[in-house]
C-alpha cells in the first residue's frame, strides 16, 4: 500500500512517500517564502523521487512534525 504523508505543522514542510513500512522518499522544504506556501513542492519532489504517480497513491495520512527522523 502507498502512502502519502505530508506534515505542515512547523516552518518545515515534510512530504514522505512509503510502500508499506519502507519509506520510498522524504523531503522538506522551507514553508513559507515572500508571497506564499510551499508544501506542494515537497509533494511534488518525494513522489517523484519515489517514481510514485499520484494515482498510485493508496492513502493519504496526515502528520504534525518529522515523525520519519
């Protein structure tokens, strides 16, 4: 089962892609710039580091801080 788990909870956007337990991809990003968020680019970046299209996404979890370190 893919997951997608994306945490906004800090000034670091985390977005992890995991195939069962195995974590596929993880990456952070600053969340917020000049004029606006930045989350989605961590989406964008774990998942294709993952090779993971977004219709292969099983579910989605919702996460506070990186809880993968």
């Amino acid at each position: 089962m893919t997951t997608l788990v994306p945490a906004a909870s800090t000034s670091v956007g985390d977005c992890a892609v995991l195939d069962g337990d195995a974590v596929l991809a993880a990456q952070s990003v600053a969340m917020k710039g000049a004029e606006h968020v930045r989350l989605m680019t961590a989406v964008v970046s774990a998942l294709a580091v993952a090779k993971v299209g977004v219709a292969h996404i099983d579910r989605v979890v919702c996460g506070a801080g990186r809880w993968w370190h």
